[in-house]
C-alpha cells in the first residue's frame, strides 16, 4: 500500500513486513474485502461503520500479517495489488457465507426483507438460475427477475434498480464488482437433415464456413454477435452474409435450428439435451471452442437486504456444477 504524508504529498511504497505466522483475523479480511469490493478506505468505512483512520490501520495491520502489499493509493480511491484480487476471490464467498449464517433466521428482520432483484439474459435465467434458486424460494426469499441484454441491465444497477447482475462480460470502471460466475461453450448446429445435405462435420473440417454456403443462418440479433465471434475464433476469418431469421430469445433459435430452418451458433448448456437426443447435430468439433465468461455483479458494498448475500452465495456455488 502506498502511504501519503500528512501534507498529502506521496512518499515512497514502504517495503512489506515479513508475514507473521497465524492466519487473518476475520474483521481484517472483512474491512478488506470491503476496500477491495468498494475501491475506497472512505466508502469502506461508511460501510463498515467505522472511521477512515481505523480502516487504514487495519490494512496496515493486515499487510504486516501477510508479508504483502495489498492496495496502492491512487488521487482518487486505492487500486488493489494482484495478490489482493486472489485474496479476494479465496475468502469473499466464505466471509458472505458467513454473514448469512449469522444473521437472524427467524424474526421480523427476515421475514419483512425486500424482494432480491436479480437481472440478466433471458436463457441463462430460465434454463439454469431459476431452477438453481428454487430451494431459496421455498425457504421464504423473493425474487423480482427482470431479462434483457447486459449493457442497459448494468446501467440500472448502476442506478439502483437491480441488486445482482448476471452479465456476458466484465463491467469495466469500479463503480461495479464482479466474480466469475460460469463459462459458457459455444458450438455450431444444425438438424440432422441439414448436416446431412452438406456433408456433416466431416466436410465442415475440411472445408471450413465454406461448406455452410447456402445454409440459412438463424440469430437472435442483426450484427450476429454469438456468429461472428465463433467465426473470428475457430475459423479466423470475419464472417460475410446476412441471417435469413432474425429472433431476439436464443429459446427461439434454437427451435427454430432443430426444426430445420437452418444453423445457428449456440451456448451448449441451451442445447446440450437436443444435442444428446440427436434434434441437433454439432456440425464443428473444434479443439478450442469459443468460450465465454458470464459475471455476478452488485455495486460496491454489503447489501441492506439480508436475501442478496444469500442469493448471490447460493448463485455462486451453483454454478460450480453448471
């Protein structure tokens, strides 16, 4: 962490501590994790109740313990070292999971909570974060599922219209964390009278997109987002040519593909049982497939409702299985 002097000039990065033997105490990791998630000593300690002077000693404090540097101090909040993202990622879901396990289980505070507003892509939230949540809902948690795509969804939260964001990408500035939730395969389909007709996978990996011409290609958005980018990866190349069938819900793609409309590029977990049934047939088994990265995303800080640690916890582990 680089220190100021009582005139606000910097002064050299005092050189770490050699870490002392015993594992963090947890209000250390908790008033870390706060700066971590928050970006800020100030916001952290709003937060955490606490003052600035208290949160910047216990940093310290903690560094000392681990022999690390942790945050640099920038003009305006701290940017984290690499070791403080790992640190992170290890103890945030344990210490949010410990938060759940202490607060009250019973009593006006649980019962009264708000709804948990949770947002994200349409198919994501239908095939895998509803099902995954079923057991919370039972327990007495509610949900307000809002779907669209992720730029306008992250500028609500940003807002405060959501409390938890699934989103396709890293929101960038730090007005907004982020955990990887899931990855996501993409791969290229068709019904089995389409890739009959062009000679199946066979000739795909001869031929590469060319044995696709002639093809209609189904996608859920005009500038072919999902195609254009199993194109650029696998095949390197841009991908040329217009979709014959255009539908905002890749559900609808994907019927539409196993009716015999024609191909699409679609995640897996979407269409793995069509694929398992022999409705879909892969038409590409590239050694690197496209894969993407979907993101949890709150704002900064601990929530006021006690059912979004929750959730975004069970979220979490859920998706290991995903």
């Amino acid at each position: 962490m680089r220190h100021k002097n009582t005139d606000g000039s910097g002064s050299e990065p005092e050189p770490p501590a050699p870490a002392i033997p015993g594992p963090p105490d947890l209000n250390l990791l908790r008033t870390f994790l706060a700066v971590h998630r928050s970006g800020s000593f100030t916001a952290a300690a709003r937060l955490l109740g606490l003052s600035q002077p208290t949160v910047t000693t216990q940093i310290r404090t903690l560094e000392r313990q681990l022999g690390r540097e942790l945050f640099e101090r920038l003009p305006r909040g701290v940017a984290p070292a690499p070791y403080a993202d790992e640190l992170a990622a290890r103890v945030g879901a344990p210490l949010d999971e410990l938060a759940v396990a202490t607060a009250p289980a019973d009593g006006d505070h649980d019962t009264q909570a708000e709804p948990v507003h949770l947002a994200g892509p349409t198919e994501l939230l239908s095939t895998r974060v509803l099902p995954a949540l079923a057991p919370l809902i039972e327990a007495g948690v509610r949900l307000r599922v809002t779907t669209g795509l992720t730029e306008p969804l992250l500028a609500e939260l940003r807002a405060g219209r959501h409390d938890l964001v699934i989103s396709t990408h890293r929101p960038r500035g730090r007005t907004l964390t982020a955990v990887p939730l899931a990855d996501e395969e993409f791969v290229l389909v068709a019904a089995p009278a389409w890739a009959e007709r062009i000679g199946g996978p066979a000739r795909i990996a001869a031929e590469g997109p060319a044995a696709l011409h002639g093809v209609p290609l189904i996608s859920y958005a005009e500038d072919l987002p999902i195609a254009r980018r199993y194109w650029r990866h696998v095949f390197g190349r841009r991908l040329t040519g217009r979709a014959a069938v255009t539908v905002p819900d890749l559900r609808a793609v994907l019927a539409a593909v196993a009716a015999g409309a024609g191909y699409s590029v679609l995640p897996r977990y979407l269409c793995e049982q069509e694929l398992a049934s022999g409705t879909l047939v892969a038409l590409h088994d590239p050694e690197d497939p496209p894969i993407n990265t979907g993101y949890l995303v709150q704002r900064p800080g601990s929530a006021s409702n006690p059912h979004v640690p929750r959730v975004r916890t069970h979220l979490l582990h859920a998706a290991r299985t995903w």
